[in-house]
C-alpha cells in the first residue's frame, strides 16, 4: 500500500482511499478513509453514523469525544482512524456499566448533556481501575473532561453513587 | 506517456524501526505521528494537511523501556501514563512531570519522542530530562547516533533533529537523590506550562565532621549558602537596570 499508485486502477476509487478495519463496540467495521489525518472522531461521527463521541474542541482539551482504544480512555479527535487497524474501539454505547449510567441521571449528573458520554467513558474506566475511588482520584481521573453546567459535584455524588451500587452486585 | 497518477493518501505502518526509517527516506513527505496529540490538533485546525503519514504506534521496540543498571532506556514511543505508573521509583521526577502532562486521555496516547521531536519550549518532559543530564537516541535510514540532551535542543520548536531521522529512545539516569518538578499554569489539570523547573540533587558527596565544624552543622550551612548564591544570581542576572 505505500507504493505510488499507477495505471488504470489509480482511478478507481478504491485505491484513493486507505481502508482501515476495527472493532467498534464490539462489532466489525471497515472504513474508508480518504486522507491519512482523518480522526477517529470523523470517521465514527461522518463516515459510520456512531454519534455517541460528540465532537466539541477537537484539540484533545474537552474529553467529549471519549472512548475507549484497546481498554484505555483517549480523545477521538486526537487519533487518526488509520492508527486504529485491527484495534477495539468502545463508545459510550459499548464502554459503560449500566450502574454508571443509571447513576448519573438519579444524581442529577446530567444537565444539557454535551460533556456525558465522555465522562460515562472515563467514570467507566476509572471503576474498573479502582472499584471505590476517593473524590481526589475522581477529580484527577476526570480532569481531562469538561463540563459547563454542573460544577461536577453531581457528578462526583454519581461517581460513588455507581461504586456503590456495582460493589453491591458483586457476589 | 503516462500521466500523473492523483496523489493517493498514503498511512505507512512500519512494525518495527529499520523498516520505519526506510519508509521515511523512501517518503520524505510523510509526517511520523505516535499519540497524535499535537500533530492531530494541527490536523483538525487544517493548519496541517499531510498526504502521508508514518505511524509508530506499531512499532514494538519503541513501545518498551529498560533498566540499564544505573540509567533507564526509555522507548520514544512510551506513552506518559506508563512512564508515571511504572517508573516514578527510579525517575522521579520524570515521572512527576509525565503526571502533569494534559489529562489522562492525553497521558494514554502522548510520549516523550513526540515532546522531543516538537521541541516546544512547553514541553513537560525536557526539564527533567535537562536536569539529569539524558541521552537521545535517534535513528536514520543512515544509521544511528545519540545526542546529549544540551545539544538536542536548538531554539523554539527548533530541535538536532534532521529530516528523515526519528527519535527512537532516551537513556535517562536513575536518580541519585531527591528530585523535583513544579509548574506553573493556570489550573492544575489540562495545562500548558507558562514555566517548569526540574531539579534533580546528586547528594554523594557527604560534608565530614572535623574540628573547623560538624557534618550537620556544614549540611546547614551548605544549605543556606546555596539559597543565598542562587537567589543573588538571579536577582543580578534579571535587574531591571543595572546600577
């Protein structure tokens, strides 16, 4: 693929875009991408319909377009989708609990709603890391996402609200 | 003849770094991206529109670190979560300045290849590296060659860093004795570093007690004098004007 297309099938459509394929909340997709630096926020949003990650700064600041990239919490505006071949992508849709969700709107965690599917990403994580975080870890481990409305004590409350209830699923 | 094939958007996916430096000087045009975290900001503010880009996110060998005894040989390609998580005990304060770095989406994709590379005076990583006295390593499809990190950097995002080469590694000291990072910015989290400052003290050299006066006594001492001597330098070196 790194060879200078020549010959009739340079026209073709095929080889002017690069096709990446991945995982995506479990299923298989493929996409195709037709300039290397497309983002994975792009390419979720515009290209496969999967809105979960909202695009709001796209220079990694506001952590609304969250997801999870083998497991781990990045911005998918900062990723460019040809770096995700074969890679497993989780949404908002695939990633969180549903304790955390659930959480969140009896906290009254949610206000207009823009930042949420970012931070459902990132409280998701962090309870799987750390079953029972204190407010300070919560603090740091959601730093990278912005929100505008509630002042994030609500969503603190929501945080233990989810450690709580998940602890009393277990056996 | 033939005419021109259209540009064709190309994403070049070495797996390991032999074949990513003659990627690089067979497509001198092809912008190496890891964590993407300052290249796709310039990417989706289109003050960046590369036609072909050279991903090391697969390369292996840049993904690990080493103990070398008494130096640490960290790959480029680490990002800074694992540099706070695994490595806080033998460089601390590297590891403090990782932790400073964005968020934790930012920590997870960003590394210190890519803060080397873009050499911006900005960059958490280089006051600790500055302070304890690191090698960087880089490679070409020429070869490979180190550089001390006071000769790695040459101005703002100005860095010894030549077209067709990559940085592959920093060989960072283990500490000797304490060390610090502090930074200033607007907030704690999510900043960008208006100034940093990396110290890292190398104690070997213990005061003795005689009869001029006790090792504690010229501990104090020391200590007083080198406060006193660094803040007349400063105070000499930033008059506003000068008697």
């Amino acid at each position: 693929m790194t060879q200078p297309a020549t010959g009739p099938a340079a026209a073709t459509a095929a080889v002017t875009a690069i096709r990446v394929t991945m995982r995506v909340d479990g299923a298989e997709v493929a996409a195709d991408v037709d300039r290397p630096g497309e983002s994975l926020l792009s390419t979720l949003r515009d290209r496969l319909g999967l809105t979960g990650a909202k695009n709001a700064c796209e220079q990694g600041e506001c952590g609304s377009c969250t997801v999870l990239l083998d497991g781990d919490p990045v911005c998918a505006c900062l990723v460019a989708t040809a770096q995700c071949e074969g890679r497993e992508v989780q949404t908002v849709v695939g990633a969180v609990p549903r304790p955390v969700r659930d959480a969140f709107v009896q906290r009254g965690a949610v206000q207009c709603g823009f930042c949420t599917p970012g931070l459902l990403v990132a409280v998701a994580d962090l309870l799987r890391r750390e079953p029972d975080p204190a407010d300070a870890r919560i603090r740091e481990a959601l730093a990278g996402n912005l929100c505008r409305c509630t002042g994030y004590e609500k969503i603190i409350d929501a945080v233990h609200t989810a450690a709580a209830t998940m602890a009393g699923d277990r056996p | 003849m033939s005419t021109a094939a259209p540009a064709r958007p190309a994403f070049h996916r070495p797996a390991a770094v032999d074949e990513a430096v003659r990627l690089l000087a067979e497509h001198p045009e092809a912008v190496p991206v890891a964590g993407g975290t300052d290249l796709m900001v310039a990417v989706n503010y289109r003050l960046a529109r590369p036609e072909a880009m050279l991903d090391l996110t697969g390369v292996a060998e840049l993904r690990e670190w080493a103990d070398e005894g008494d130096a640490v040989r960290i790959g480029s390609g680490v990002p800074y979560a694992r540099i706070t998580a695994e490595l806080a005990a033998v460089l601390p304060g590297l590891a403090a300045a990782a932790r400073t770095v964005g968020s934790p989406q930012i920590r997870n994709r960003g590394t210190l290849g890519g803060n080397l590379a873009t050499a911006s005076p900005a960059g958490d990583g280089h006051p600790p590296l500055l302070a304890t006295g690191a090698t960087v390593e880089i490679a070409s499809a020429a070869g490979a060659r180190r550089v001390p990190i006071g000769e790695f950097f040459l101005g703002p995002k100005r860095s010894a860093l030549r077209p067709g080469e990559l940085v592959t590694a920093v060989t960072v000291p283990k500490a000797a004795g304490p060390q610090q990072f502090l930074k200033v910015g607007t907030r704690n989290a999510m900043v960008i570093a208006v100034c940093s400052f990396a110290l890292a003290l190398d104690p070997a050299a213990r005061p003795i007690d005689d009869v001029r006066g006790t090792a504690d006594y010229r501990r104090h001492a020391l200590a007083v004098c080198a406060a006193r001597a660094l803040r007349r330098v400063w105070a000499a070196a930033h008059e506003r004007s000068p008697r």
